[in-house]
C-alpha cells in the first residue's frame, strides 16, 4: 500500500473511531437525561406505594440532585489526571449499581441511598462528556460532537416523561431503574472499548479539601433552592443554606489562593472568556427549564387543559433543540462562537418577550410558538457556549474548568423555576396589574415572570460580548 493509501485508510479509521466515541458520549448522555425525566414523573406513584409525605419523597429527587451538582466538578479535575476511559467507565459501574439499589428498594430510605450511589456515579456524564470532546477531538470537530451531545440532551428531556408514564402505568416505577440498569451495563463495555486512556497529568496531586469546598459551595447553594420551593425563602433550612454556600465559596477562594497545589488554578477565575461563557450557560439554562416548568403550570391553571395539551405545546420545543443543536455547533466550528451565540439569546429573549406580551392565558398554539423559537435559540446558544468555554481552557485545566461550567449550567436550572415560582406567587398575590404594558390578557403574574426570565437572557447577552473571538481549542491529547 502507496503512502497516500495508508495515509487515507488512517484517516478513515480515525474517522470511524471518532463516530463510534460519540456514539457511546451521546447515548451516555441520553440515558442519563432519560432517567431524570423518567423518575420526575414517577414521584406521585412512589409516595403512594411507601405512604410517604411531599416532603419526604422529595428526597429522591432532591438527594439526587445534590450529589450531582457536588460530583461534576470533582470528576472534572478527577479527569485532569487520570485516564479518561478509567473515569467515565467507573462512573458508568457506580450508575449501574445505584439504578439496581433503587429497582430492589424496599422502603423509602434505601430508595433514596440508590439514587445518591445514582448521581454519584451519574454526575460523571455531563461532565467527562464534554471533557472527552474537548481533549481527544481535533480542533474544528468540537462544536459538532458538542452539538449532537446537547441534541441527545433534548430528545432524552423529551422522551423521558412519556416512557416514564407508560412504564410507571403499566409495570411500576421499578421499572424505570431496571430500564435504567439495563441501558448502563450495555454502553460500559462500549465505554471501556471507544473510550482513550487519555495520558494523565505529570502532577497527580488532588487537592480534597479544595473539592470539596467547591461541592459544599454548590450543593449548599442548590438545597436553598430546594428549600426555597418547599418551606418558603424566609425559612431557616433556605437562607441558612446560602449563608453555608456564601462561606465555603468564600473558603474554596481563599484555598486555591494559598495551597501551592490547589483544586484550581486561581487564574481560572480571571480568564474573561470562560467566565463569559459559564454567565451565558447559567442565566439560559435559567431561562430554558424556568420556561419549561411554568409553561405546564400555564396551561393546567389558566387554560385549564390536561398535561398532555402542556406536553404538546412543549413538543416543538424539544424538537427544535434536539435538530439544530448539531448544526449550531458546526457552525460555531466554522464561525466562531459568537455569531451563533448573539443569535441563539436573541431568539430566546424574543421569544420569551412574545410569552409576555401574548402568551400568557392564550390557546396553546400560540404558546407553542413561544416554545418553539425558545427550543431554536437555546440550540443555537447551549453547545457554542460550551464550545467558548472549551476554547478558552489551556490543555491541564480543560477537564476541572468543563466541569465547573457544567456544574453551574446545572445550577442555572435548578436556580430558575425556585426564583421565578416564588416571584409568579408574590404577583399572583398582589393581584396587580401585568409589569408589561403591551400585555392584554388576564394572566398578568406569569407575564411578569416570562418578563423576569427576560431579563436572565438580557444577562446572558450582556455576558456573551466579552467571549473571545476565536474558536481555537486545545490541542488533541496523545492516547497511549
């Protein structure tokens, strides 16, 4: 074989590997979504099977999303310094074992320990996924794998609350975990086979108190939230929670500012273009969940319609963002980010304004055609954004600054609906007149809170005109 054939048939190889990695990234990331969706909806059927109260079956929702947002940055300086392959495949096994604790889980307790071994193993998804297409993929690749990863993102959020239903009906919420247990044990020996044994860092050093300053900072910081929806804002376990994540920031600051091997770099923090994209990934991510709760909430209240009307005015949505997702981060590759990025928040605050003005309290229709052009920006915003961020990150600290971005884009959701559903009650109360003078309906407090989630995107827009221009990426990491 002539040098060119062999050139050509390394290339194709290479090609056809690269497809086979995201391939598995992809369904890794659907499964994982696909399971938070699915469990969502099956709340109401584990209380009644355990005789549980609101406060205590939220535990499986709230247990789980704890130790997610404390495990995505972990894994993302985990990765910084050992085997790609190594990482994601023992968080895969971890997944696994949590979905079987929860399948056989014969009271409420074991039930929410399985989804804590859950997310402790699943929170290594989001954040080795992006950190894998940032260190194996070449330059000019990156926002098209980061594109169809977010694509898996929105058919997983759609998908999910229907599977879940039907198999919660017709074979229990057991299920759910089976179906979950049964998804991961495939894609690990794919991981293991597909996945890079990228080369790890010359330091190993893991600064643990640093880590876990960070997780107590955003674990803290998200069960204010939670008890924030729950008790009310005013209530100890809510403020008293802030106050906890304010001071473990504030100690994470101090710590990487004075242990000569910290968690992070403190320059991390003065890099203008990754704190640029982590503002634009937090506040339209608070924009796209806030929307996708209240918009339901919209149409059971105000319309009086069943949740399958709800499910249908989100369709277009969902669809929007699981299509074009792929192509904005191609075109992100080709572009820059930028344009894609000014483009995406500009749709997704039009569109939020035109469920202000005339959204709120008129036929579905006319809602899903908010969501619609909601779904079409945030594809256009998410996987350029992720992309900036990648971009801005040096090769050693690509892994931790992903998982950091990550940890806060899961923030912004979780941030959202708490803010926005206490600020819809306060208007609801007050009884006053829409805050949008081109407002004409008799919805007025979900007017003012699409026009309150209006101003996380103006925000974010802000934000984004100080994310650098380039897309250069790091440089591909030799795999051994």
């Amino acid at each position: 074989m002539s040098p060119p054939e062999r050139a050509g048939a390394e290339e194709a190889r290479s090609a056809k590997s690269a497809r086979l990695l995201l391939a598995v990234l992809v369904s890794a990331v659907f499964v994982a979504v696909l399971n938070t969706s699915m469990v969502n909806v099956s709340v109401p059927s584990i209380r009644e099977e355990f005789g549980a109260s609101e406060g205590q079956v939220g535990w499986v929702i709230t247990g789980y999303l704890l130790v997610y947002a404390v495990g995505i940055p972990l894994y993302g300086r985990v990765s910084d310094l050992f085997s790609l392959k190594r990482t994601f495949a023992f968080g895969l096994v971890v997944f696994a074992a949590g979905s079987l604790f929860c399948a056989l889980a014969p009271n409420l307790l074991f039930l929410v320990f399985g989804r804590v071994v859950q997310a402790a193993g699943g929170a290594a998804v989001p954040a080795l996924a992006s950190a894998t297409v940032a260190k194996v993929l070449a330059p000019g690749e990156r926002g098209a794998a980061l594109g169809l990863i977010f694509s898996s993102v929105g058919v997983g959020a759609a998908v999910g609350p229907v599977l879940g239903g039907v198999a919660d009906s017709v074979a229990g919420w057991q299920s759910l975990f089976y179906g979950t247990l049964l998804l991961t044990l495939i894609l690990i020996p794919f991981a293991l086979y597909e996945l890079p044994h990228t080369e790890p860092s010359d330091d190993r050093s893991f600064d643990l108190p640093g880590g876990i300053l960070l997780g107590l900072a955003a674990g803290l910081f998200l069960f204010g939230i939670t008890q924030g929806q729950v008790a009310g804002f005013g209530a100890v376990t809510s403020w008293g929670s802030f106050v906890g994540a304010a001071l473990a920031a504030v100690a994470f600051a101090r710590r990487i500012t004075t242990t000569p091997h910290p968690f992070v770099s403190p320059s991390l923090f003065k890099n203008t273009g990754f704190v640029a994209a982590v503002i634009v990934g937090f506040f339209s991510m608070l924009a796209n969940v806030s929307c996708l709760v209240f918009v339901p909430l919209l149409i059971s209240t105000v319309n009086q319609l069943s949740s399958g009307a709800a499910a249908l005015a989100l369709t277009p949505g969902a669809v929007a963002l699981a299509i074009l997702s792929p192509f904005a981060g191609r075109l992100s590759d080709r572009v820059g980010v930028k344009p894609p990025v000014f483009a995406g928040l500009l749709v997704m605050l039009i569109s939020v304004l035109f469920l202000s003005t005339f959204g709120a309290g008129a036929p579905p229709i006319v809602v899903a055609a908010g969501m619609l052009g909601l779904g079409t920006g945030f594809a256009f915003a998410n996987s350029p954004a992720t992309n900036a961020a990648a971009a801005a990150l040096g090769r050693e600290e690509v892994g931790v600054g992903l998982g950091i971005y990550q940890a806060l884009f899961f923030l912004g959701g979780g941030t959202g609906p708490a803010v926005i559903g206490a600020f819809l009650a306060a208007r609801r109360e007050a009884g006053t007149e829409a805050l949008n003078p081109l407002y004409a309906l008799d919805a007025a407090s979900f007017s003012d809170a699409f026009l309150v989630i209006a101003v996380a995107l103006v925000l974010a827009f802000a934000a984004s005109l100080k994310l650098q221009r380039s897309n250069k990426q790091p440089a591909k990491e030799t795999e051994s």
